[in-house]
C-alpha cells in the first residue's frame, strides 16, 4: 500500500466521520435521554419555543387533543402553571 493510498482511506474514513457526526442526534423518543427536562422539543436550550410548546399543552393531561407529555415538566399528569413556571424560570436564567 502507498503513501497516496493510505492517504486517500484516511480522508474518506474522515469525511465518513464527519457525516456521521453531523447526522447522528440522539433519539428524543423517550424522556430518559432529556438531557434538560425543562427543554420541551429537547433542542439543547431553553428558549420560547419551549415555553410556546408549554402554553399550548396548558391546562391538558393525557387524552386531551392538546396533551404533550414532554411539556409536562414535573410529570405530575397535567400542564399547568407549575410546569410553565419551571420552563420560565430555566429561560430567566438563560437569557439573563
Ligand atoms: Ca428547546
Ligand atoms: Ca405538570
């Protein structure tokens, strides 16, 4: 094997990495992998999209059309002013 050769594998090998890496995001398919439990669509940050997502869910529990089970922050079973509360706070301190 020469030197271009090996040279070649290694660049491939990279960019294979590379795409992997770009592409791989872990599954949000359970709430396990939350990182943060207050990030609702789990997108690494606390921002008003999450706290949109928590006003949507307001007022529902599990059945209800609006139910989302990742807004319901402390898992107690329905969204409300606590859930909404724990998003507010986490994103006080975000934005500072
Ligand atoms: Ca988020
Ligand atoms: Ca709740």
């Amino acid at each position: 094997m020469n030197r271009k050769r090996i040279i070649i594998l290694a660049s491939i090998s990279l960019i294979l990495v590379l795409i992997f890496i770009y592409f791989y995001k872990p599954s949000s398919s359970t709430d396990n992998e939350k990182k943060i439990k207050e990030d609702v669509n789990n997108d690494g940050q606390i921002d008003i999209v999450d706290i949109t997502m928590v006003a949507r869910a307001f007022g529902s529990g599990p059945g209800y059309k609006n139910w989302n089970p990742d807004a319901d922050i402390n898992k107690d079973g329905k969204v409300d002013n606590l859930d909404m509360y724990m998003v507010e706070e986490i994103y006080k301190k975000v934005k500072g």
